[in-house]
C-alpha cells in the first residue's frame, strides 16, 4: 500500500510538472498569437446591406437572414416576407417564418397570424381597408377573428368620427371640417388647406404665395411647408385666434426674413393683415406692437422709431466691474418655438444657444460677461447643420433684471434683420438708423423652407444665421453703469445645396459695447487745434532762429521747407502728446473703473486713433531723417595745436645730399580724436537692445500685454481654458507706450545719476581726450554757428613719452599747471560760437581747396600735385583756425559772453555777430546736438512710434521688437558709414583709419 501510494504521488507530480510544462510553453506561443493577430475586419455600413441581409449590431457587418425572411425598415434585423407569418422572435439573430395556408393569406398587422382578409392585400401582405374604414382583426376581448373586416367609421352629426391616419381606429374630424361643413368632408366651394377646412365665404384674403426668395443666390422655388401650411396657419389664426397657428404664421414670416411686401400676400402680409384687422383687441403687457394671440414680430414701420426704441428707455440695473456690488452678468433668456407654434421652453442663452460654432461652455459663457468684448468664427459641415437642425427653432430674446425691491423683468431686445425688405428695399442696411424697421424673433438655420414637394426630402437651399452681433450700449454721461436695451444684429445666408458633405459655410458670433464718444472727439479736437498752435510758434520760432545762424535775412523756398520740417517734429510731438494722453485715458478709466461709466472705443472707431498714430510717425519719422542728414553732413575740422620739436637732417632726393628740415608733427593724433568723435557719433542714453527686450519681456512674459484685452480684468495672466478677449489697438498702443517711455526714462536717469557719474561719460572723455592730445574741434552745423571744443594741451606738447605724460598728468592733478580753459584761469573748454560772414567766407575759400578732387577718398589715384595742394590746404586751415582762436585775425576776431536765460530756453541768439564773431560759454556739451547723444528724445519716440505702427499692423509684438532693432542697427550703420566719408572729405583723415 505504501508503494502504491508513493507512485501515486509520484504520477501526481509527474502531472503537475507536465501542466506546469504545457502553461509555460501556451504562456510563450501566446504573444506569437497575438502578433499573428490584425484586429482589423471590413467596414461595412446598414446601408451596403442586401435586401436578404441585416447589418448584426454585435458584429458590425452584413449578415444573411434567414428562409423566407427580408431585412427590415430599420435594416437592423429580419422579418417574414408577405404571405408569412412568424412562429419565433426573442429578439435574436434567429427569426422562424411559416407560410400561411391558402384560405389565409393575409397576416395580422403584429405580424404572428394568418387571417383572411374581405378587401384583398396590401403589398406587405396584409388585410387592405377602402379609405374612410377601419381595420378589424380582433373582438374586444383580443380574440383573433377567422376573418377580418372593414368598419366604416360613422360620419354622421351625431358621431363625426373619420379613420385615423393608422386606419385602425375611428376618431373625431377635424373642427374645422365640424365647424364649416357640419361632416367630415370638406367640399366645395369649402377650402381644404392644411389638413383644415374653411369658408370660401369669409373676409380672410383667398390669396396666398407660397414661393420663397433667396435674393443672395437670386433662386425662387416653390416651398412645400409654406405652400401645405401658410393659408391653413393664416386662416386658423384669423377665423378661430388659434395660438399655435398664430405663433406658425409668425414663424413663417420670419422664415422669409420679416419681409412686407403690400403688393403680395406672403406670410408677412397676412400677418399684417391680422394685425391690422385685430386693432380691437387689447395689447398685451401695453405693448402696442404685441397683439392678443399674436407674437410679437415688429416694432411698426414708422420711420424713426428705431431711435426711440434703442435710446429711449434705460434699464435700471446698474453693472460694476469691482467692489462689494460687482455685477458683470447679462442674464438674457430666450422664449423659444418650434416651427409649428408650439411653445418649447424659457431657456437661458448660455451654453451656445445662439453660437453656432462649437466651444467649452466657459467660453461660450464669455459671451454674457459685461465689459468682454466676445467674437467667435469658424467654418461648419452643412452635413453637420443638415443634421443639427433638421428643423429650425425660433427665439424671442429678453434680458432678465431685478428691480429695486428684488422683483424679476424681462426687457425684449429688438434685432435688426440685415436681410429684411421693406417694400424691395433693404432699409436696415441703410446707416442712418431712423430708416430701420425693428424685429424681434430669430432662428439660426432655416432647413424646411427650402424643401421641394416633399418635407421629407433634403432642402435644395438652406437659410444659416451665419452673423449674429450683439451690441450693448452705454447711457451718455451714467455713472452707474446704466445701458439702454441691448441690439441683436442678425444677418442670413442662403447656401444652395450641391453636396453637402462638401460645402461648408463661414459663421460669426459676436457681442459689442457702445457709448457715445462725441464728447471725446471734441476734447481731443480741442487738444489738437491748442497744441497745433503752439507747435507752429514754436516752429516759427525754431525757423527765425536757422535764419539767424545761417546769416540769411531773406525768406525764400528753403525757409518755407526749413519750417515745414521744424513743424513736422513739432507736429509730431502734438500726434505723440495725444495719442499716449488718450491711450493712457482708456487704459487708467476703463480698467480701474467700479461702476461702469466709460467703454472702450469700437474697432471702427478706433481707425482716428490709428490715424493720429500714423501721422505721429510719419512726422517724426521726417524729423529723425532730418536730423540724421544734419548730423553725417556737418563741416568739423580738427585743430592740431601740436609743434614741432626742433629740426632733423633729411637726405634730399635727387641731389645727393642731407639737409636739416622741421621734425613733422605726427598724424596719429589727429586720427586717434577723429576715430574717437566717429564712435561717439550713435552714442546713446540708453542702451536699445536692452530697450527692446525688456519691453518684449514685460509684454509677451510677464503678462502685461493682457492688460489691452477688451474685457473689464485687470489681471496680468488668463488661465488657458478661458475665454480670451480680442486686443483693443488702443490698449496695445497705451501699454506698449508706457512701457517704453518708462524703460526708456528710467535708463535715462540711471545714465545720468549712476553710469556717467561713476562709470563711464564718452562725452566728457573726448572732450578730455582733445585736451591730452592737444587737438581742437571746430564744429559748424549751420553756415555761421557752430560748436568749439578747446583741446589745447597745457602742457605745449602732446606727442611725448610715457613718463612725460605721466609727469603732466600728475601735475595737472595737483593743479602745477594753468587750467584748460580757453579764457586763462578758467575750464570752459565747451563753446557755441556764432561767427561772422567774414570768417565763413574765408573759411570756405580755404575748404575748397581742402576738399577739391573729392578730398582723401581717392588720394591714391590723385597726382602728386594735388596731393600736395591738398596737404598745403590742411596745413593753412589748421594755420587760419589756430591764428583765429589765439585773435591773430584782428578783422576776423572774436569775444566770448554766456548765453541769456531766455537764449537758452528759445534756443536762439538775440545777438548778431556783425563784426566780430561771438563764443558763447556752454558747460552743457551741447555739441551732442549733433549726434545721437544730444537727440535721445527725439530717437526715443521715433523707435517707441516705429514699435507701435508695426505691432498695430500685424498684431504681435516679437514682430514689432524684431523689425524695431533692425531699423536702429540700419540707422546706425547708415549714420557711421557716411558719417565716415564726411568725416574723411572734411578733415583730410584717410577713411580707412576710421573703424
């Protein structure tokens, strides 16, 4: 037994280990199974389904049915061919049919017996009734009768019973048939329409047009909906006040776009002839245009009433964006019907009832927040609004407020229908809104009225909503935050349908805000005819001065082009002045406001503003060329005051011998003090890259560029999933502005206090450097004023060793030495100088020369001869300008004075330098007035303007950053390159030396 026992346990492992064996290798062949497998199988649709096949729900795919067996309507399953009645069906795949015997051929309407049938059958296989009779297959206790019959349905007074559309039960006529004709048959000369009956006896009008007008693809066709339903609707609302055909009249008339035509009987004009006729019953809620059973479809056709209507009547709520009674919502509600008159529901607009284009409710939801400027576009399938919107719904829009005692009113919103005619006009396209001829109800997408004889085939033109606006606008001079009643603005587009599944068709959702901005206008009118008066005193001013330097009494073409640039920049100023005034007044008062009182500008009328921004650059744009042209222009010399120390032997060329001659003065100075002023030609109070990224970095990064967003927030970040107001071009432009103008500031001040304090001043250096390298500056930026830096060193000589430099500098520190004024004892080195027509003359007479063969740009293919003529003229205007500053030149000479205070603030010399040519001292450098240096101001609005018309053109602001520091580095490059060569023809130095 122990044996047996340990070979059973022994087989028994051996089992296990061989199971274990077989699930090792299964759990190995099964990812090779697996990866054998495709998961994919045939698409197939219900529709590709045989008549013999049904599409099987669980698999996907056709499937055959079964002996004497066909697919069903649906094509979803099987049912038994005529002549078959069914002995099993639980639903499934399997459907058992037997054949009913030949005494019984017909089948009972559930489909499970065989009957016989008195009138013959259908083509379905079952019992067939005449018309008026009823089919009767069971007794009252459900008890299947041998043979079926007909029952005719009692007509008579007493029972007024008709077959219903089903023919298995009798029902009571119609009462209208009752009504007109006292039977169920509607006979002549009784008017049958729309399955209702009606006197030809009446006052209700006989005529009636059933065709439609599609005026935006010039189509009429013949409406199926409005030919069965539109004189029956007409004719029930007028003869019995039946409120469901009242409200489908209504909506029919609104399916043809409000459109009253006097000389036809469309919907509208039976409409009107309702409300017209109806002028006995009273109004409802005192509305004299809301007629008892009526809808209310127009606000009258009375020229004018429009402004009344929209300007009349303020709604009490009062809207905050901040503070303890904030409130930014709109609550509109809507009245909604569907196209038979029924009423559906009140319903909130939020959620998209109104938009078309498919969003997050949040967004959505956006639309209704007070203050967000909303618009949504997008292109939409026609297939997918042939399927959304089988049939159209139609709204009536009210906006829900409370009272002050907390009680609930609906205010209706009138909508201007962009596609309504008025007698074949399109009176609500006209801008002048006292031709406008107001509505009130709506639909988005019109898919019956464009069907053809028959309702249930597919539109051949479909009506779509494709622009809805709504416009809210401000009471003048509130301060509570009061609107008038809000617009809808609606415009349709008729799409002729060709496929669907290709066409689709653009659509637009919007919500504007409105206040009257004619106080505005007048003010910055005001501020511009002001600013533009002193501006041209100021330029006149600005033009007598230029006279006076250019030593020219006469007023000629040049005077009046000189003013119209000096205007040009002082214009300029005004444009910039008022622009940042009023961008900075939208931005601070809109923003920052609790009670509503100021909206922002609509895009339309933002195109002044953008107006003003475009001159402002424009004009300053001509100031900056200008002064760019008079900077690389200017006449400079470089006064050497370096001599020569002692004389060397020279062997003469030619003769064979040496001979002593004049130790020369070198040039490297000379060129050293030229290279150096060719630098600090574009030298700037600030630093432009710097300038431009950290704006970018303030706008794109930190957020502020979310402050221009038209929406009442003040918040520097939006979350993702909100919805995202579109840019105001005013904001765009105030932000952008006080950035730059506050970066641009604020570096300004730094250079001035900290940088040139302890850092680095590249003026004053250069000024220093003149003086260690004993070489003046002679500036004339016009033909008789000018500029002088005094250069020359204390010390006689320049061109020395280390250790003599040193020893000058030291002496010079422990003031060893006389200052380096050019009045002894004092440190003015820094002049204005007026000179007189005698010294120009002379100076020119020796330019000429200086300059003849176009100067040292082309030394090197000038002859020997000119070369040394050129030399020579170097050489005497160094002379005649050193001899002139030391009043050599007694008849030539000069005297020194300090400016008046009024001289200083015009910026002009009252004084006239008749005899004697007149320095005036000037501690402020104002030699940088011509470079970049002494014209920040001007290159800062100039780039600022240049940002701004770029990132109003295209809306992005990298852009705008991007193009700004191209045109900086190209007007920098353009100022030293032909500064440069200006330098080089004016000076004699070799443009090669300058970097």
């Amino acid at each position: 037994m122990a044996t047996r026992s340990g070979v059973g346990v022994a087989m028994a492992a051996r089992s296990l280990l061989s199971a274990r064996a077989v699930i090792a290798f299964l759990l190995l062949l099964l990812p090779r199974v697996l990866q054998a497998q495709t998961f994919s199988f045939p698409f197939q649709q219900p529709e590709n389904c045989d008549n013999n096949q049904y599409f099987d729900i669980s698999a996907l795919s056709c499937v055959p049915c079964g002996a004497n067996q066909r697919q069903d309507a649906r094509g979803t399953s099987c049912v038994c061919l005529p002549g078959f009645q069914m002995i099993s069906n639980n639903g499934g795949p399997v459907i058992i049919c037997k054949k009913c015997p030949e005494n019984m051929k017909g089948v009972t309407e559930d489909g499970w017996d065989c009957i016989s049938c008195p009138s013959g059958l259908t083509a379905e296989g079952k019992c067939h009734c005449p018309t008026g009779h009823i089919l009767v297959e069971r007794d009252v206790n459900g008890t299947l009768l041998s043979q079926a019959t007909c029952e005719l349905c009692d007509g008579n007074e007493s029972s007024f019973t008709v077959a219903n559309a089903l023919q298995d039960r009798c029902i009571r006529c119609e009462p209208t048939f009752v009504n007109t004709s006292r039977s169920c048959a509607c006979s002549e000369p009784n008017i049958l329409t729309g399955g209702l009956c009606f006197s030809s006896t009446g006052s209700f009008p006989l005529r009636r047009i059933s065709t439609t007008r599609y005026g935006e693809i010039g189509m009429y066709l013949t409406s199926e909906w409005f030919a069965k339903y539109l004189q029956s609707s007409a004719a029930a609302c007028w003869v019995y006040a039946n409120l469901t055909s009242c409200q489908a009249l209504g909506n029919m008339c609104v399916m043809n776009m409000n459109s009253y035509n006097s000389a036809t009987f469309d919907a509208c004009r039976l409409f009107q002839f309702i409300f017209e006729n109806a002028a006995g019953l009273s109004a409802i809620h005192s509305i004299s245009f809301w007629r008892q059973n009526l809808p209310w479809l127009f606000y009258g056709d009375q020229l004018g009433l429009a402004p009344q209507v929209l300007s009349t009547t303020s709604l009490p709520t009062n809207f905050s964006f901040k503070g303890e009674n904030q409130n930014t919502k709109l609550k509109f509600v809507a009245a909604s019907y569907d196209i038979r008159g029924n009423f559906l529901k009140w319903q909130t607009l939020e959620g998209g009832v109104l938009q078309l284009c498919p969003d997050t409710e949040t967004r959505l939801n956006a639309a209704y927040s007070f203050g967000t400027t909303y618009q949504q576009n997008c292109e939409i399938p026609i297939s997918k609004i042939l399927t959304d919107f089988p049939t159209p719904i139609f709204y009536d829009v009210y906006l829900e407020y409370a009272d002050e005692n907390q009680h609930q009113y609906i205010l209706a919103v009138p909508v201007l229908n962009l596609n309504l005619q008025h007698n074949k006009m399109f009176v609500n396209q006209d801008s002048n809104p006292g031709k406008w001829l107001l509505t009130r109800r709506i639909f988005l997408v019109d898919a019956v009225s464009g069907r053809e004889n028959d309702l249930g085939s597919q539109p051949r033109v479909i009506r779509v909503a494709t622009q809805i606006s709504l416009s809210i606008r401000l009471v003048p001079n509130t301060i509570n935050g009061n609107i008038y009643p809000p617009l809808i603005t609606i415009a349709y587009s008729d799409i002729d349908i060709k496929d669907a599944n290709s066409q689709s068709v653009k659509v637009s959702f919007s919500v504007t805000y409105e206040m009257d901005h004619g106080e505005a206008h007048i003010q910055t009118d005001i501020a511009l005819g002001v600013l533009g008066g002193l501006a041209v005193l100021a330029s006149l001013l600005k033009t007598a001065g230029w006279k006076r330097r250019i030593g020219s009494p006469m007023i000629d073409l040049q005077t009046v082009m000189k003013f119209l640039v000096y205007y040009a920049g002082d214009l300029a100023n005004v444009f910039f002045i008022i622009t940042v005034g009023t961008g900075l007044y939208w931005l601070i008062f809109f923003k920052a406001q609790k009670s509503v009182s100021v909206l922002l500008p609509m895009p339309v009328q933002e195109e002044r503003f953008v107006t003003y921004v475009g001159c402002a650059f424009a004009l300053k744009a001509l100031q900056f060329l200008h002064k760019l042209i008079s900077q690389i222009t200017i006449d400079i010399f470089f006064i050497d005051w370096e001599r020569p120390k002692g004389k060397v032997l020279k062997a003469v060329e030619g003769e064979g011998g040496v001979r002593s001659a004049t130790v020369p003065v070198s040039i490297w100075r000379t060129y050293f003090v030229a290279n150096e002023w060719n630098e600090i030609q574009t030298v700037r109070k600030i630093n432009s890259v710097f300038q431009v990224f950290i704006v970018l970095f303030f706008l794109e990064v930190v957020g502020f560029k979310n402050l221009a967003l038209m929406d009442s927030s003040s918040s520097l970040s939006r979350s993702p999933p909100s919805y995202i107001a579109p840019y105001s071009r005013i904001l765009r432009y105030a932000v952008s502005a006080a950035l730059w103008l506050a970066i641009g500031i604020i570096q300004i001040v730094f250079f001035a206090v900290f940088y040139e304090r302890f850092i680095e001043d590249k003026i004053r250096q250069f000024v220093d450097l003149c003086s260690m390298s004993n070489i003046s500056v002679f500036l004339l930026s016009h033909k008789c004023f000018g500029y002088y830096i005094h250069g020359r060193s204390v010390h006689g000589h320049a061109d020395t060793n280390m250790e003599e430099m040193n020893m000058n500098l030291k002496r010079e520190a422990e003031n060893l030495c006389s200052q380096r004024g050019l009045v002894p004892n004092t440190d003015g080195q820094t002049f204005q100088i007026a000179i007189s027509n005698q010294m120009r003359q002379h100076y020119d007479k020796i330019h000429e020369t200086l300059i003849r063969k176009n100067g040292p740009a082309r030394l090197l293919s000038s002859s020997a001869s000119t070369l040394e003529q050129s030399i020579k003229a170097y050489h005497m205007m160094n002379k005649f300008l050193g001899s002139f500053i030391d009043h050599v030149h007694k008849e030539m000479d000069y005297f020194i004075k300090d400016k008046l205070l009024l001289e200083r603030i015009l910026g002009m010399e009252f004084m006239e330098p008749m005899e004697k040519s007149i320095f005036y001292n000037d501690e402020g450098y104002s030699f940088s007035s011509v470079l970049y240096y002494g014209n920040e101001a001007t290159l800062l609005i100039f780039d600022l303007l240049f940002f701004c018309v770029v990132d109003l053109a295209c809306q992005n602001f990298i852009l705008a950053a991007f193009l700004t520091y191209l045109q900086q580095e190209i007007f920098r490059y353009i100022c030293n390159t032909v500064g440069q060569k200006n330098l080089a023809s004016k000076t004699l130095v070799d443009q090669r030396f300058l970097i």
